[in-house]
C-alpha cells in the first residue's frame, strides 16, 4: 500500500511540476472546444454566387431572390455569359454559378417547366453538395409559396391538394450543428491528451535512467501501474468536467441522459486511453517516439473513423470493421445518445460493454508489459 | 564572416544521417502518410445517402406500399422496416436504427384520390443536422413527385423552374477527390513541422548545441542545415502520396507536377518555420511536439480541409485566412482537379509565400536570440 | 607570436540578480597550460564560455588570440578549439563522419583533411575503428576522439572544459601526456577541473570560488606562499581551502 502511495505522490509531483504541460493539458481541450464548437459551422452560409441571366425580366429577378432568401447565399459577380462564369469558377472567385437563358419567364407563365443551370465548383465537394442542397431547398420553397398564391388568388383551396410533409425534428431541434459536433469533439480532445500525458511518464523513467530503481523495488506490476495512472486519470476529470461545463452553458448542448452513466463511461474511457499511453510509453523507450505513436495511434483513428467527421455508414466496409477497434467510436456514440437524445443502457448498453472490454484489455496490456520489464 | 554553404553542408549532412539513422522515427515517417491516405481515401465520405428509414404504415393500402416502395428505390433511402406501429419507430430512432421514420396516415390513398391536402408526419433524428436537413430535402423532393402521380392531371398554374446541374471539375462530387489531395496538405504539415522541432530540441537536450555553437558556424547556416534535409523528406514523402492518390484512388491531376513542386517548397517555408517556432518555445521534444501540435491541429479544422471556411464566421474566417494550410489545399486542390496554372494560384501562392516569410523569419529571430 | 594568448580584464557576469563571475582577470602566457579551479558553480564555467564568445559578459573585455572576443566573436571562435565539458560527439555518427563535420565546421582546407585525418586516427588509436558508431565506444577513446575534433584545424588556443570528467584514471593520464605534447608544439592549453590533483599538471592554476579569484599563481609557488608552520608544503587541495576560508586573494 505504501509503495502504491509513493508512487502516486512521486507521479503526481512530475505532473504539477511540469507546469507548461499541466496548463495546457487543463486549457487546451477548453479552449480547443470553445475554438472549434464556434468556428465549424456545418450549415451554409456566406455563399458567393455567380450571375449570367439572359432573361431579365421580373421572373428571373424573383428566382434570384427566392434563392437568396435566407440570406446564406448571395450574388456577388454579374458576368455576360457562360465563358465569362467558368473563367470566375477556375479562377476560383465564385463557387457556384447561376445561368437563366432567355426565355425563363415566358415558359414558366406558359405553365411549363423553365430549366435553369447551376454551375458548381465540385473540387470542394462538401461544399458543393452542401450549396446544391441548399439551392434546392430554397428554390423548392419558393415554388410552392408562389404555386399556393398563384391557386390562392386564382380563388383556389387554401391547401393544395397532395402530400404534405410535416417534419418533427427530434433530439437536436433546431437543427443546430454544433450540437452534432460537441459530443464528438469533446471524445477526439479527450482521448488524444490522455494518451500524450501517459506515453510520457514511464518512457521518461527510461530516458532519466531511474527505471532501474524503481525495477529494482520490490513493487508489483499493477500497484506500479496503478500509481502512475491514477494521478493522470485526475487530470482528465479535470478536463472532462471544464469541456462539458462549457459544452452545457456556452453553446447550450443539453444532457439528457443520465449523468452518473455518462461519467462512468466518461472515466471508462479515460482509463482505457491512458492504459493505451502507458502501455506505448512502457514498449517504446524514449518519450519523444512514445509521443508521436500515442498522437498517430489516438488521433488520427479518433478523428477520422470514429464517427466524429464522417458517418461510418458511408465508410468501406473493411473500414467499418476496424472503427470497431477505435474507442473514440463508441465514446462518440454515447456521447451523442446521451447528450442529445436521452438514451440509456438499455440502448446503449453494446458500446458500454464494448468501453468495459477496451479499457480491461488496455489495463491488462499495459500491466503484463511492466511485468514482463520486471522479470 | 561570409555565409559558408561547406558549414552548412556540413549541419545538413550531419542531420540527415540524425533522421535516417533513428531507426524509430522511420516508421513514423511512412506510416503517418500511410495510415492518412488510407482513411481518408477510403473512410472520408460526407455524401448523405443511404438514411435508414422506418416506414410506419396505417393506411396498408397499394398507394402506401408504392410510397414506401419508391422511397426504398432511389440511393436516398434505405427503408429498414415496415411497420404498423409507431412505437417501433420511436425505439429505433432512439436506438439508432433509423434516422428518419415515415408515418403514413390512414386515409392517404382516399385523400389522394380526392385530391385532398394530405399530412405526412415524418421524424427526423436531428443529431447530425447535415444529414437530417438533407434527407428532409430528399423526403419532400420524392413525395412531391409522388403526389404529382397521384393527382388527377391539371394544368399547373404556373411553370416549375427546373434546375440542371452541371458540377465541375469532379462531376460524380467524389469525396475522395476532395480529400485525398487534403491527405497532401496534412502529410506535409505534420512530417515537416513535427520532426522539425523535435530534431531541433533533440539537440538542445543532449547538450551538443554547446559543440555547435563555439564553431565558427553561424546560426544562418545552422538553422538551414537542419531545415535542409525535411525539405527533401517532405518533398519525398509529398511525392509518394501524390502517387499513390493517383495511381490507388484514381484521383485525377491535371495541373503541372513541376508547379506542385515548386508550391510545396513554398508552403515548406511555414511549415519549417512553424517547426523551428515551436523548437524555441519549448525546453523539451515532448513540449515541442505539442506546441506544433497545437498548433497544426487547428490549422487543419480551420483551414477548409474538412469543413468549407466559407461557413465559418467572420472572426474564424479571418484566423483561417493566416494560416498557410488555407491556401496551400485551395492550391492543392487546384492542382488536382482544376488543372490550374501558376497564373490562377498567384494569388494564394503570394499569401503563402509572405506567411512563410513571416514565420521563418519570426522563427529565425527568437532563435538567435536563444543561441547567442 | 607576441603578447598574451588571453587577456582578460574585469569579467562580470550577472543572471538577473546573480552574480556568476565578480571582476575576474586571465592573463594566460603563450603556450601556457593554465589551470582553472573551483568547486561545481564557482564560475569557471562560465569564464570559460565568455572567453570562447559563447556568452557575452555583463561587463569586462577579453582578449583572445589578439581578438576582441566582444565584438568578433566569429574570428575568436575559428581560431580556437573547444572540448565541451561532456566531450559532445554525435553518438550515432561514425568517428569518421564526427571527424569529418568539425573540419567542415572549421573550413579545413580540404587538401589537408586526408592527411590531418590520418594522423588523428594513428594519434587516438582509432586506426580501424573509424566506421565505428561513437556511441559504442568506450570513454576514454571518445574523450581521446573528442580531444582531436577540437584540434583538427590546428587551433593556437585549446579550451578545455572539465575533459576529463568520468574518465577513468589510465586514461586521464593519457590524457594529460597528450596536453604535454601540445604545449611543447606551441599550443596554448586553458583548462577547467575540479580534480586538484590534476592541477600540478599546470604551468599556472587560478582558484575560483563563487565568481571571485581566490588564489593565482603557478602551482610550486603557490604552495610555498601557503608554507606551514612547521615548514612542510601543504597540498594544493589544502592552498586551495586555507584560500576559500580567507576570501578574496590574488594579484
């Protein structure tokens, strides 16, 4: 027991020394969120269109104003002609380009279908699948708001006939991209420091030679693994409650679910990743390597498979397979479901099993390399 | 004392032998670039399609088993399940087993017929905003065109404008070919920037920058000595990538090679910089990784690799606007799939060329100060 | 040749509100072997690095090979050798290629490298060891290795800063025929230690302790200026402690 607790107390000296490194373990995830949770904006907006409109007459205008409506698109270059439109879109100064050829107002007066072109600069192809939709969407509006007044004045139903859409958005009702993002953003932020904190500190034993003491001692390998890991496991509460204090009360993201099962998942997790970091810092003998490794093994697979920036479902197959490998991934998938939608073991339950298993196997790796050392 | 490219050879020569000889990082090197293109070749797909729907039926009619049936068709939708019970749907949309849920009123097919205004509540999971304000898009898209089916034919009162699309330079909007030169961008920035640092810290650490520094080397020619050979890395490893994202992912490049050459040497001015940066910061490799760290991750999410930075707002705009990797993928990207020429990318390319400047030569000054 | 190898005069040093070095003089003969002492923080260090240009002092001047080490540092640092005090060779290079990058450093003049290089290599008894990794060597050869990097541009002035640190005794006596060698060809050897032992190999030794001159002189005459009571000389190492325990003393 003793030696347990001269472990902890040496290991949480090293962290309250390193006063740079403490600092920004506790400020970074908190700014990194307020940072990214303002900045990434997943709806459109700010969008330069460009103009050629052959027709010009009232219809054309109002189509260009139906798709400026909401205000996220705007005209910001008129050319002459299409030329003059693919030289903007080369050159990169507008992303989308509208063309309406003559005769635009005529045919839709004369009831039939008026094609118009929209021209987009797909080598941004989020951004254009994004402003396509959007475009859709508003011109979409536009027609059936002038179609119900058309039939209105005309002295028609006040519904018009067909199907309606009535949509309930639930769990996230506005529709509000940052709330989609948070609970991602806050598992890739987590599990990245936890493993950089801990890859460090026994890769530092080895480089500062004292590992031969500590070798020597009679410890055992878990109580040493356990004294250096709980200390850090600290400083991730640490930044877990400032993430999700600012995650609630700056952008608004509301928990809905159970805050007790969310904390054990959230320790869980932090568990696992920091064993992750220990076990690297215990097989790779220098800090700077034992670095690099946690930060290519935790972020890259955190950041791209996991769910947090495109949906697994999209994903090849082979690499739907190993997303299962990658905590962060059902991290992102509790966090998710419990911020937003209120659900609970009962539904969650397969990735609660899966951060159990993640963080035992990741305990058990890392205790077996330092007894390994031992011997 | 005149500048001496022998000193400097000699600094350059010594520090290569330094990287190639640290057996650890040389899996690091090809592993980083590896791993990248992989996932962000064949993970990286932001298109919506395939939404997992729930059809709730009450109205088991031929016209509702049509609408589901045309729902299921397109790529849109992936119709999971047809039920008759709305508690079904609640349960996988908490679950997550559908995204969306269709709840089919009884009478729809009478209403139909009467060409009657019919409601169709649909519930949409909100959590991925995208996706759902997207599916919502399709859902009436398809149910307009189902309606128009259905009605007794009549004049419209007034003409649709119908738009045609034409996307440019990547017609099939390929995630890949938007990502993978991205993968470019992100190599680069991390191999140079990274190992950059640390190379520099190393040998603070060690204490030979002592041996250093009472030579009659400068600090000109020791700063370009040890920038020198990730020059070459970063090139080599640019070059790798390049290949591999035409030849495996079919990612077309139609600009010049030699113009990607010459633009990533000048995007290597930031990034080295960025790396001696972070080396005068911090007193130790690991603290170096993580002020370049923190400082490439950001640049990353901001710079309009992942997210267009037209969303963003004003303040962030402008943040993106002073890192080198917004313009370094505008050029990339251009490279790829425009087939722009230097005329086109001057514009970005002088904005990287002044950052660079700017963060050598910020770089360079704290490090004489640090060494004299 | 004429006039002083180094001439100093006044050093100070301060760190913030530390004083390193207080008012300090070198005045080093040519092909002197000039002894420089104290205990770990006395200064010596410090001395050390403002004569080589690597540290600018607070106030002072320093001559050094005729050169104003305050405003040409870069003519100061090329004309003299320097053994850092843990003998820095780059241990994942060859003997060979560390050989090889301090006659680049020093603008060798590339006809004489092959020649130069060879002597080293027979001098040190690496001859057929030079593709080894210096990392595998043992300390004695790298202090040897590293005694030779220093000289491979045939400097006037060797700076020597502790060199022989954890080494082993056979080897500091190698060492120190080596620096023998060195002054009879004319060179001028200035050298750091905290072994008073080692001192007697000087011509002339200066004591330091915290940042002042506390005793200066060759070492014979220094022991008979502290000669006993009882008409015995006393060791170095006691001139040394009789001088702390006094204070300041000197020219």
């Amino acid at each position: 027991m003793t030696a347990f607790l001269a472990i902890f107390y040496k290991e949480c000296l090293h962290i309250v020394r390193d006063r740079r490194a403490l600092a920004a373990a506790l400020l970074l995830p908190f700014v990194q969120l307020m940072l990214f949770g303002f900045a990434i904006q997943l709806d459109v907006r700010n969008v330069e269109l460009g103009l050629v409109d052959h027709d010009r007459t009232p219809a054309s205008r109002a189509l260009v104003e139906q798709i400026c409506a909401d205000g996220a698109i705007r005209v910001s270059r008129r050319v002459a002609d299409e030329d003059a439109m693919e030289t903007l879109l080369d050159r990169g100064i507008v992303r989308i380009g509208l063309v309406i050829p003559a005769g635009f107002e005529h045919r839709r007066h004369a009831g039939v279908d008026a094609p118009i072109q929209l021209l987009v600069d797909g080598a941004d192809a989020s951004f254009a699948g994004q402003a396509l939709g959007h475009v859709g969407g508003s011109l979409q509006h536009g027609m059936a708001n002038e179609i119900r007044q058309t039939v209105r004045v005309a002295g028609g139903p006040e519904r018009l006939p067909g199907i309606h859409l009535r949509t309930r958005v639930l769990y996230n009702e506005a529709l509000n991209g940052t709330w989609f993002i948070i609970p991602g953003l806050i598992a890739v932020l987590l599990v990245m420091l936890a493993a950089m904190l801990t890859s460090q500190c026994v890769a530092r034993e080895y480089e500062e030679d004292t590992i031969e003491q500590i070798l020597i001692s009679p410890v055992s390998g878990p109580v040493l693994m356990l004294g250096k890991l709980l200390p850090y496991i600290g400083v991730g509460v640490a930044q877990v409650i400032t993430v999700t204090m600012a995650a609630v009360f700056v952008f608004g993201v509301p928990i809905r679910g159970s805050l007790v099962l969310l904390s054990i998942a959230t320790l869980l997790y932090l568990a696992g990743a920091m064993a992750l970091g220990l076990m690297l810092s215990a097989v790779l003998k220098s800090q700077q390597v034992a670095l690099q490794i946690s930060l290519v093994a935790t972020m890259l697979p955190s950041l791209l498979l996991s769910g947090f920036l495109f949906p697994i479902e999209n994903m090849h197959p082979i690499l739907q397979a190993l997303s299962w490998l990658i905590p962060a991934r059902y991290y992102i998938a509790i966090t998710r479901g419990m911020f937003l939608k209120g659900t609970g073991l009962a539904v969650l339950w397969p990735e609660f099993l899966a951060m159990v298993l993640f963080c035992t196997v990741m305990l058990a790796l890392a205790t077996s390399r330092f007894r390994s050392t031992l011997s | 004392m005149m500048f001496s490219f022998r000193r400097m050879a000699a600094v350059a020569r010594k520090e290569l032998r330094h990287i190639l000889r640290d057996h650890r990082m040389r899996p690091v090197l090809f592993i980083v670039p590896v791993m990248q293109l992989i996932i962000l070749g064949y993970a990286a797909n932001m298109d919506v399609d395939h939404v997992k729907m729930m059809v709730v039926d009450h109205d088991r009619s031929p016209v509702s088993r049509e609408v589901a049936q045309r729902l299921d068709a397109g790529v849109a939708f992936d119709v999971v399940e047809i039920t008759e019970y709305e508690a079904d749907a609640e349960r996988a949309l908490d679950a997550g087993d559908a995204e969306v849920a269709i709840l089919l009123p009884p009478g729809l097919a009478r209403g139909l017929a009467r060409a009657e205004a019919v409601d169709v509540p649909m519930w949409l999971d909100g959590t991925d905003s995208n996706r759902g304000t997207i599916a919502q898009t399709y859902a009436e898209t398809i149910l307009a065109g189902i309606s128009a089916d259905h009605l007794p034919a009549r004049q419209a009162p007034i003409g649709r404008a119908d738009p045609r699309v034409r996307v440019l330079y990547n017609p099939a909007l390929r995630s890949r070919w938007f990502m993978v030169p991205g993968v470019v961008v992100m190599v680069l920035a991390v191999v140079t920037s990274l190992l950059s640092a640390m190379a520099i810290v190393k040998e603070r650490e060690k204490g030979t920058i002592e041996q250093l520094v009472v030579t009659p080397i400068r600090p000109a020619e020791l700063i370009a000595g040890k920038l020198l050979p990730f020059v070459g890395i970063g090139l080599f490893i640019a070059a790798l990538v390049t290949v591999a994202a035409i030849i495996v992912f079919g990612v077309p490049f139609r600009g010049s090679f030699l113009d990607l050459v010459l633009m990533c040497l000048v995007f290597l001015m930031s990034t080295l910089g960025v790396g001696l940066l972070g080396s005068t910061l911090a007193q130790t490799q690991q603290q170096a990784m993580l002020a370049v760290f923190l400082v490439l991750m950001p640049s990353f999410l901001l710079g309009g690799v992942f997210y267009p930075i037209s969303n963003m707002p004003g303040w962030a705009q402008t943040l993106a606007n002073l890192t080198p990797v917004r313009y370094f993928i505008e050029i990339v990207r251009a490279l790829f799939l425009k087939g722009a020429g230097l005329d086109v990318l001057a514009a970005d390319a002088a904005a990287l060329a002044a950052i660079g400047l700017v963060v050598l030569g910020v770089a360079t000054f704290r490090f004489r100060k640090r060494s004299a | 040749m004429s006039g002083l190898a180094v001439d100093a005069r006044g050093l100070v040093k301060r760190f913030g509100g530390f004083t390193a070095v207080d008012r300090v003089d070198v005045r080093v003969e040519r092909g002197a072997i000039f002894g420089f002492l104290g205990a770990n923080g006395a200064g010596k260090t410090t001395v050390i690095r403002m004569l080589c240009g690597l540290l600018a002092p607070t106030a002072g001047s320093a001559l050094v090979d005729g050169e104003d080490v305050l405003r040409h540092p870069d003519l100061v640092k090329a004309r003299i050798g320097y053994m850092a005090q843990k003998f820095s060779l780059y241990d994942d290079l060859t003997a060979m290629e560390n050989i090889q990058f301090f006659a680049d450093a020093y603008l060798v003049p590339r006809a004489l490298i092959a020649e130069r290089t060879a002597d080293l290599l027979d001098g040190t008894g690496l001859r057929g060891r030079e593709h080894a990794f210096t990392g595998t060597l043992s300390a004695g050869i790298k202090q040897r290795l590293a005694l030779a990097c220093a000289l491979i541009h045939q400097p006037r002035i060797l700076f020597l800063d502790e060199p022989t640190a954890g080494v082993d005794p056979l080897s500091r006596r190698v060492f120190w025929r080596r620096i023998h060698e060195l002054r009879t060809q004319g060179t001028t050897v200035f050298v750091t230690t905290h072994h008073l032992d080692e001192a007697e190999n000087c011509t002339e030794v200066m004591f330091m302790q915290a940042g002042r001159t506390v005793a200066l002189g060759a070492p014979r005459q220094l022991r008979q200026e502290h000669q006993l009571p009882d008409g015995r000389l006393p060791s170095l190492e006691e001139v040394f402690l009789a001088a702390c325990a006094t204070g300041e003393a000197g020219p």
